[in-house]
C-alpha cells in the first residue's frame, strides 16, 4: 500500500519546482506519515537548489514541516495518527553525538539529512514515470502534501496552537534560539549581539532577551529588519553600512567588549569584527560560514581566553526546545509571528523569490488554510 501525494519537485540545479503525483511507501517499523498543513522555506533548501550542497537531483526538499500524523510504524511510541507535530532534523540515534544529547553533531549527519535516502540508503518516494525524486530530505521531504518521516525526528506538539506558525521552529528559528540557550548558554545579565536578523538572527535576538541579556545588539543593513529587532528585544541597533569601524561601533556599546557574539549571516568580515569586539573570555558562535568562505583569523586575536565554537541546528534537542519556543510564543514571550509571510504551496517559486530577494523574513508555505 502506498500514499499519493502531491510534490514540489526540483529537477535542475537552479530550476524552478515542478508539480509531480509521487507514491510514498508505507512507513516502516519506526516510520510516521505525517499529512501537511505547512512548511517553512530555509536558506539551506535555497542552497540545494543552487547546488551549494550536493543533495542530488531530482529531490523533493523541504524541512521545516508542520503537519498531522496519519500512520504510525509498528515501533513507534513518541506519536499516534491525529498528533499535530514539527518536523525537524534527522539523526542515526546511535553514535556518541546522539548518545549525548547532540544529535545535530551526528557522525552520519550528511547522510541522514542530505543524501536523499534513508540511512540504509532506499528511497520510500516513488514515480509511475520519469526519473524518480529522491526524498529523505532532513528526514521529512515536507514540500509535498504528505511527508514520511522517522520518530526521532517527529516532534509531538500542543494541538491548540497553529501550526503554519510552529512549522519554522523545525530549522530555523531553533537554529537562533538554541544557539543562545544550549550551544552559547547566554545568561542573565550578558551581553550579546548578533550579525544577521534575518529569521535565524532575530529567533536569537529574542532568546536573547528570554535570556536576560541586558545588551542585545543586532547588526543589519536592512532598517526595516533592524527595526523589527528592536521590537522583539534588541537594546542597540548598529548599520555597518553607516560606520566606518565596525568593530569601534560594537565595543562603543560596552568598552570592555561583548560576552557573546552569534553571526548567522557567514559573511568573512564579520568574524573579523565580531572577534574584535570580543571581551575577555567571550565567545563567538557561528552558523553560517561554509568551507572557501576566507573567514580566516589570527588565533594570536583570542590570547584572552576568547573562543569560535560552530554551532549546527542549535545543538538542540529537538523534542525539548521546540516544545520549549511554543509554550514561550504562548506566553507572548516568543512571537513568531511577527516574522512569518504565508503562501499557498502552489506559489513555492514565488515564496522562494520573495525569500531570497528579502521581501520577505521567514516565507512559510500553506497546504491548507487555517480555520
């Protein structure tokens, strides 16, 4: 038996997605269905499609999917068909990082997210003609109307709260906030900024200020977002297309220099900067720099005890952080919302262009409208 559904297929490096009829196999022992409601657009969806990454194509991205369980393997425990869940990253459960509580450090972490295949290395998605699309993507594939997806990496949530708004929590926004809250464990009191307010940026701006952090600095070009960071938490605003030092500009806000410094934005001159304005024994996180970027820095710069810690997905644990971020956006004290633009999911090529031209901070696609 299996499920048709319908799929966002990318065929060509930089092409559009093509509309397909896909078959998804039944989930095996410790497999779920997971029926779409919606699912966020990430950066890394966008550099597959440039093939920054080398997912192979055909492939069925998506990995920020918010949906309903259908069916259940016969070993699954964490959900039960009618659960709403956040799709997240996927693991092999079974090496030290995951033994730990770090499965975004998997020792099979390409294949587990970016091969296009099961960890065994088959392909539950399936076509009557043409070349088939690998799925798997971040364990979910979720740019179609239906996703199978692996227990670990099904996240039960609360069903009173929508989920075309929690879908992001899956890549992203725990991306922001937990490299605040697990990876760099920013206290009350700190001082933190971060280079980049994008969706990723601003989740971090406003774990910031969950946090306590008393200085949070956010550093943009774009005024519009820069002023939605401040809204969400942000002490200090700073243009580094409006000041000649950008690093004199950081340690102006604190003379000693900040405690904690994110950049999500990859750019090489921010790990110059950013590690100028370092206090002693502060420490720069990052998420974003990739191999051939030229971020190169003097280690003779962190005599000071600084330190550069790379962090992936937020070293979260998914089950416990998303869960966590949805009760704070019940509280008020998370509001996602205030970074979403919604889509119908036959518009995906148009939400990309928005996403990537930054119309738009966080595009999220709708397979069906709330109500």
């Amino acid at each position: 038996m299996t499920t048709s559904a319908r799929a966002a297929v990318l065929e060509a490096q930089d092409g559009p997605f093509e509309f397909r009829d896909i078959e998804i196999e039944d989930p095996r022992p410790d497999e779920v269905l997971v029926r779409m409601v919606a699912t966020g657009i990430c950066a890394t969806d966008a550099h597959v499609r440039a093939q920054r990454m080398a997912t192979p194509l055909p492939v069925v991205l998506g990995h920020e999917g918010g949906g309903v369980v259908e069916r259940v393997g016969a070993a699954v425990t964490t959900v039960e068909p009618g659960d709403h869940v956040v799709l997240s990253y996927h693991s092999c459960g079974r090496c030290k990082p995951c033994l730990s509580s770090h499965a975004a450090y998997c020792d099979n972490v390409w294949a587990a997210n970016f091969a296009g295949a099961r960890l065994d290395g088959s392909n539950g998605l399936h076509v009557a003609h043409g070349a088939e699309p690998h799925g798997h993507f971040f364990g979910q594939s979720s740019f179609a109307t239906h996703a199978l997806t692996h227990q670990r990496n099904t996240i039960k949530v609360p069903r009173d709260l929508p989920l075309d708004v929690l879908a992001p929590l899956g890549c992203g926004l725990q991306t922001g906030a937990g490299a605040v809250l697990k990876a760099l464990v920013v206290p009350a009191g700190a001082s933190f900024a971060v280079f980049g307010v994008g969706a990723v940026g601003l989740a971090a701006v406003m774990a910031a200020h969950v946090a306590g952090a008393t200085t949070i600095v956010a550093v943009d070009v774009d005024g519009g977002r820069l002023g939605l960071a401040r809204d969400l938490g942000a002490t200090h605003l700073v243009d580094p297309g409006r000041v000649e030092d950008l690093t004199g500009a950081l340690r102006a806000v604190d003379e000693r220099g900040l405690e904690y410094v994110l950049d999500t934005s990859g750019r090489a001159e921010n790990l110059d900067a950013g590690v100028g304005a370092l206090a002693p024994m502060g420490r720069f996180g990052f998420v974003a720099f990739h191999e051939g970027a030229g971020a190169v820095l003097d280690a003779g710069r962190l005599t000071l005890g600084q330190s550069l810690q790379g962090i992936i997905q937020g070293d979260a644990v998914s089950s416990l952080l998303i869960n966590d971020l949805a009760q704070l956006y019940r509280a008020g004290r998370f509001p996602i919302d205030r970074l979403l633009s919604f889509y119908d999911f036959a518009d995906i090529n148009t939400a990309f262009e928005d996403a990537g031209s930054g119309r738009v901070t966080k595009a999220v696609l709708r397979f069906t409208q709330p109500g």
